[in-house]
C-alpha cells in the first residue's frame, strides 16, 4: 500500500528523532573515564552529537524532534529542531514517549555514533521505504541499537525492553517480528562508549567533529 505523503516532501521523508543528554561533564560517557577526564569525556560527547544533528538537517524530513535530557547549547543547529524534554524513569520510557510525540513514519537515531550519514540511514529514506517494511532496525556492536523506525509509531513496542545490555538488540527486534511487523535492516556499527570505541570511529570519519576533538583530547589521554 503506498502511503500519502505531504506536498513538497520527497517520497520516503519521515519524522526524524534525535534522543540525547545535555553533554555536562561527570553526567555523560563516564565509561570513557579514567582514560580521558570528565570534561574531555563530555567533548567528545558534544562533538558526536553535534556531528549527529547537523547530519539528520541535511536530510529530508517531515519534522526533526531533539529529544534531550538538559538544557540545549551551541551544539543544536538553528533553525533546524524541535526540542522536547525526555520523559520517563527509563530509557525504555524515554524512548515509548519520544515515539509516542510523533505520527506516521518515524526514524529514531542516538547520539552515540557520529559517523551516521545519508549513506547508513538510505535504506530507511528511500521512496518506498515504508512500503517495503513496517519498522527499520539498526544493530549497534555492543548488542545495543542505534536506530528504530516504526511507519505507525507505538510506545509499547518499547516499554519493557531492558536496555543496555548486551542483549538489549535482540530482545528488541524479536518485539517487533513478535507484533507481525516486517522489519528492514540497518548496518551494525559501532556505538562511541569507550576510549577504544572513539578512537575506531574517529579513523572512521576523520574529518568529523568527533575526529577532531578526539585528536584534541589526544594530547591528554592517560592510556
């Protein structure tokens, strides 16, 4: 069945979510600790955000939501996103309502990895991406996911997955072939939670942001 599309929007544009924490020192990637210090931990953390949103502007998009726990910064594109608070006690919550605030064909990506492109995210944007399946799934290297689309968003396909584990991935995808859905499949790579995982990704994109501050923090780098 071919879904109806609003006018002016390429086939395939959908809502794309951004789920994200404010990068504070001490309150984001504290698996990157004691290799690098809080603070470089929280740089490298803005950088793969900012990586990651300036990256979902420069695609087609119904409506682009920053779903974020804190406050924003210079970090957020202008014009470019909606900001709402996260909500919820658990990342399966936070992640059941980021959903339940859209309608119709939804992509949700973390902050995690900023060597996402159009590239890893074209099988979930093309015209007849939705027509070819009900839900996208990203497999992240850790067992984790870095990106969810549901064509019909619903909360519960969320609530109750424990998250972050290493099997977190498997429970969730086995949720959605469970509920009928025909699911479309992601490229596994690899989420930026330790020194090692910055130091891979960043020869992946070496002239990201990310790269960049992961060279800058370098210098200081108690390996």
């Amino acid at each position: 069945m071919t879904r109806p599309r609003d006018a002016g929007l390429p086939p395939g544009a959908c809502t794309l979510v951004v789920i994200a924490k404010e990068p504070v020192p001490g309150l984001v990637k504290t698996r990157m600790t004691p290799e690098y210090t809080p603070e470089e931990a929280a740089a490298l953390a803005e950088a793969a955000l900012a990586d990651t949103l300036h990256t979902v502007c420069s695609l087609p998009a119904r409506r682009r939501l920053l779903v974020l726990e804190g406050a924003p910064g210079p970090w957020l594109p202008d014009p470019g996103f909606e900001v709402v608070p996260q909500i919820g006690a658990g990342l399966d919550e936070r992640l059941a309502h980021a959903f339940a605030a859209c309608s119709g064909p939804t992509l949700l990506i973390g902050m995690d990895t900023p060597q996402v492109s159009r590239e890893l995210l074209a099988p979930a944007l093309a015209p007849d991406a939705w027509d070819r399946a009900d839900a996208w799934f990203g497999p992240s290297r850790d067992g984790g996911f870095w990106a969810l689309g549901l064509a019909d968003p619903d909360p519960d396909l969320l609530r109750g997955v424990p998250m972050s584990t290493e099997h977190t991935g498997r429970i969730q995808y086995g949720r959605l072939v469970r509920a009928g859905l025909r699911v479309g499949d992601l490229e596994r790579i690899t989420d930026v939670d330790t020194a090692r995982d910055a130091a891979l990704v960043a020869s992946l994109v070496p002239d990201s942001r990310f790269a960049r501050a992961v060279r800058r923090a370098g210098a200081g780098c108690r390996r």
